[in-house]
C-alpha cells in the first residue's frame, strides 16, 4: 500500500510541473504552424464566443486583413484563449491553443500567456507555446476586441 501512495505522489508532482516556464521573447508572435513558417499579423477576438466569459475567444493570423470582419480562409492559423484580465497564466486544459489549417486542429496545452494590457479595443501580450517540431510560437500581440 505504501508503494501505491508514493507512486501516486510522485504521480501527482509530476503533473503539477507541467507547463512551460520559458520566457516570450520581445518580437512578434512567430514560429512554425503545420510545419509552415509563420509571423503574426492580423488577430480579433470572436465577438459572440468572448461574451460573458472570463477569457477572449480569439484568431491569429499570418495575414493581414480588417479585424472583425471576414477572415482568411484555408491558411493556418491559430485559436487562442486569451484570458480577459493582465497576468502571466500557465495554459493548460482550460486555458489553451489551438494551431488549425484546413480541417486539422491540434490543441496545445503547454505553453505560457501574458496578457499586457486590455481596452476597450484591443487586447496585448504575449505567449509561448508548442504542441509538436511543427507546431511552435513565441512573441507578442496585438489583437482587436470585437464588438
């Protein structure tokens, strides 16, 4: 029995150190999404999808478009919970990312947010995070509040 419980300790430690500490680096939010390179440059958040919750239900793209209002199609991207209040979060079950292209999603639960500054237009930080060798970001954001 006793072997059961400290295995069960070592269990439970272990997963309380998952996560990332890595630092964000100053640049903008770039890496690797399915394999593809890729550097932010357009992000909104989903207006109807943000309502009442305590975290941003936004889109990052590699693309430059006019937030809030059609989105690129077909091109990898990435769907990020981006919590409502400054702070440093670890991203985990429930605070997360998704890297997508096409039909293919992969969520990452590893990775680290800060969130800079929140408006009433825009919301900052940065994150860091990697789901596998071709799934991989660092930097900063800048994305737009849908309202």
């Amino acid at each position: 029995m006793t072997t059961k419980l400290s295995f069960l300790a070592l269990s439970l430690a272990a997963l309380v150190g998952c996560g990332t500490s890595q630092d964000i680096v100053a640049t903008p939010l770039a890496g690797t999404v399915f394999g593809q390179d890729w550097t932010f440059m357009t992000g909104n958040t989903d207006m109807f999808l943000s309502e009442g919750e305590d975290d941003f239900f936004a889109t990052f793209y590699a693309e430059s478009f006019t937030p809030c209002g059609s989105e690129p199609f077909g091109v990898p991207s990435l769907i990020v919970s981006i919590p409502k209040t400054p702070g440093d979060y670890e991203m985990g079950l429930q605070l997360n990312m998704t890297y997508t292209f096409m039909s293919d999603n992969k969520i990452a639960t590893d990775g680290r947010i800060v969130v800079d500054t929140v408006t009433a237009t825009k919301v900052t930080g940065g994150l860091v995070s990697e789901y596998d060798g071709d799934n991989s970001v660092n930097g900063q954001f800048e994305a737009t509040i849908c309202q």
